[in-house]
C-alpha cells in the first residue's frame, strides 16, 4: 500500500469543508478591503528566495524543497508566498506605475521540517500584500483586515506587535545587539552563534528554552527607534486602542524572515498547543527594492491554514439539490435524463440501482437533498415524477414536462 509522503496530508470531507469554508470567508473578506486575487507559480527561481527570504534564515538553508530541473535550472518549490508575489509586482513593472496595488493569494507551501501538530511539509497559506502605501494607516488596516477574518470564523486570538526599525535606526540597534550577544555567545545554542554574524535580530526569535533565559535582558529595538519609527509604531498603538483590536508589545517579535522592517505581528492562538501563530506579517519596504525593483513601501500577512483548521465551525448548511431514484429498472433512462437538465442550474444526486421508496428518501437524507424525485411504474405510465420537499414534507405527483420548468 502507497500512503501519502510524511508531512503530505490529503484534504477531503469534513477538512475540505472547513478548508473551502475558511477560503470562501477570507476571500470575501479580503475582496471588501479592495484586494485582487493572484495565483503564482508553486515552483519558482531558488534565487528568489535566497534574496528575499534570507539565506541566514532556516527556510534557506534547512528547510527548502530545492533541486536542479532537467535544463540545468536551479528550483525550488515555493516555501511562502509573499516573495513570489513581489517577483510578479517587479516582472509586471508594477513597481514602475503610480498606482497602489492590492493582492491576495491561496496555496500551498512546502518546506522540509519535522512533521507535528499543525505543521506539515506541504501546507497551505493564505496572505494579502499591499504596494505602494507608506501610511501607518495601512498597517492598522491590514491588521484590522485579519481581525475580521477571525471574527467571521468566531476564532479567537491574541494580537502582539512590535517595530522592527527602519535603515536609520536599525544598525546602531545591530551594534548594541551583538555587544550583548557576544558576551552570551558561549551559553546560546549553534542556531544562535550561526545568526550573530549574518542576521543578529534572528537571535531574540530563537525557541530554544536556554537560549530565551539568556536572551531575556537583552536590548529592546523599541527603546532605539528613530522619531519617524516611534511616531508610527505609536500611532499604530493609538488605531488599534480606538478601534477596539486589543493587543501586548511583544518586544522580541521578529518573525522569521529577513526582509521585515518596522512593523511587525502576529496573531497567537491558546488552543492549538506549541504552535501557536495562526497569522503574522509586517512592513517589508525594501524588499521591492532588494529584488531589483524601484524602492516600494509595502506591508502584507499570511494565515496558515491548517493552523486554523480545528478551530473551525462550518454552520450547517440549508438542504439543496434534488436525490433522483427509480423504483422500476425500466424508470433509470428516464431519471438519467431528466437529471441531466436539472445538473444546469441544481445540485443533483442520480441513484441509478432501482429501489423501493424508503430506500430512496433514506438515501436522500444522507446527502442532504432538498427533494427526493422518484419514478415507479404508476409514474411511468402516467408521465409523472414524484416529489417530496423533504424540508416542509410536501409531496406531489408532477407531469415530468412542468417539473422541468421549475
């Protein structure tokens, strides 16, 4: 027997409701904000994300799906979505327009890490990026865009925050960060050591028990901020205040990828033990530039969506379509037929082994079928269809020509 890879998982049932459930909420939502959809490749250039996600980083240099195609290219399947994203912001030469650019996106990731509760090797993200607007505005209103997300699939959260800086403030922060970071270097664990000389901020997002011990005095980014970084991140504080979004400043928040700056949140959950983000994002307004664009603010977010999964209640759903049935072998061409017109516009279920009536509504109420629509002999003889709303449980013998306008 074939099973599916370790860290694969098949989507059907009940988890593809809520999955479809969850897309159809979060895309209404994202379409009210003034959000396109965009779909990108799932295999892309591995150049792109070494640039964007950060080769210091453990998507980089653990964790991708990376291998040389048949004409000597060098791949690999997408590990997040925001950097395929800005790739087709710059290749479209949006980044050369005037305008402001409003994207959202589904669809699986992959990345090579150990398997567990809510994170898989192939998993799926849903995320919405914003061009063009440099506004602490925007901040407060992608935030406030997720917040109704989670109000919408009755999912509760804790929302933390913090500010990464900017060019101007950041590298005096870098230099006081690693002082304290050298003196520590000989009790934080190799990840730690490794990041002290690429990327020294990726330390204080370290999981490492002993390592957050170590790391619990070290120098906060908020307490050296620029004047123009202060001003947002508090003003980013006062939107969410009058707006009722409550939060906490989690200082050490870095996220897990390079190309962040100011901005940064995440959205946490108590009830999904360890892994406990269920959505985070920030400002990235380098990274356009970065990838070889014109420079272009830009802030965005992701949900994973198996993270969300078991916390998710589909509401029932009214019973719709019709269940077709035949009580006389000699019925099954006649129902096939008139199925046939009803699948235009209708759900339809066609049971094509001939039964007696209890048999049919037995197997109408398993597929939630609005109406039961069965032909026996009398039926055939006659012209007619049976039908019974199993909803008000009217019943009636209808000339099949008249059913077929309803």
């Amino acid at each position: 027997m074939i099973n599916p890879l370790r860290g694969m998982k098949d989507l059907a049932f009940d988890d593809a409701k809520k999955f479809n459930y969850f897309l159809d909420v979060a895309s209404n939502v994202a379409k009210n904000y003034g959000y396109s959809y965009l779909e990108t490749p799932i295999l892309e250039d591995t150049a792109l994300f070494k640039r964007s996600v950060g080769e210091s980083s453990d998507i980089v240099n653990k964790e991708m799906y990376q291998f040389i195609d048949k004409g000597g290219n060098d791949v690999c399947m997408r590990p997040e979505g925001t950097a395929g994203v800005v790739r087709f912001f710059i290749s479209n030469k949006l980044d050369r327009q005037p305008a402001k650019y409003k994207l959202y996106y589904h669809g699986p990731m992959f990345r090579y890490e150990r398997p567990q509760k809510g994170r898989f090797r192939e998993f799926h993200q849903f995320g919405c990026e914003s061009f063009g607007e440099a506004s602490v505005y925007e901040d407060y209103t992608i935030i406030e865009l997720i917040s109704t997300i989670f109000k919408k699939l009755n999912i509760g959260y804790t929302l933390e925050i913090n500010s990464l800086g900017c060019k101007e403030c950041m590298p005096a922060y870098r230099d006081t960060l690693v002082s304290f970071l050298d003196a520590k270097k000989e009790n934080l664990c190799e990840d730690c050591n490794r990041r002290i000389l690429t990327n020294p901020i990726r330390v204080l997002d370290c999981k490492n028990p002993n390592c957050k011990e170590q790391l619990a005095d070290a120098p906060k980014i908020t307490t050296s901020l620029c004047e123009s970084c202060d001003r947002d991140f508090e003003k980013l504080k006062s939107l969410l205040e009058l707006n009722g979004i409550d939060y906490t400043v989690n200082s050490n928040l870095v996220r897990g990828l390079d190309y962040y700056n100011k901005t940064a949140f995440e959205f946490v959950s108590s009830e999904i033990g360890a892994q406990s983000a269920i959505a985070g994002g920030g400002r990235y307004d380098r990274l356009v530039e970065f990838l070889d664009g014109k420079p272009t603010p830009a802030i965005g977010f992701a949900i994973g969506i198996e993270r969300v999964m078991d916390l998710i209640e589909v509401p029932k759903q009214e019973s719709s379509g019709y269940y077709f049935g035949a009580m006389e072998e000699s019925a099954i061409d006649t129902i096939v037929k008139i199925a046939k017109d009803k699948k235009q516009d209708s759900r339809v279920y066609v049971e094509f082994v001939a039964k007696k009536l209890k048999a049919h509504l037995k197997g109408a109420d398993k597929i939630d079928a609005r109406f039961c629509a069965v032909i026996g002999e009398d039926e055939l003889k006659s012209g007619t269809i049976w039908v019974k709303d199993l909803v008000t449980k009217e019943e009636n013998s209808i000339k099949i020509e008249d059913f077929l306008k309803q």
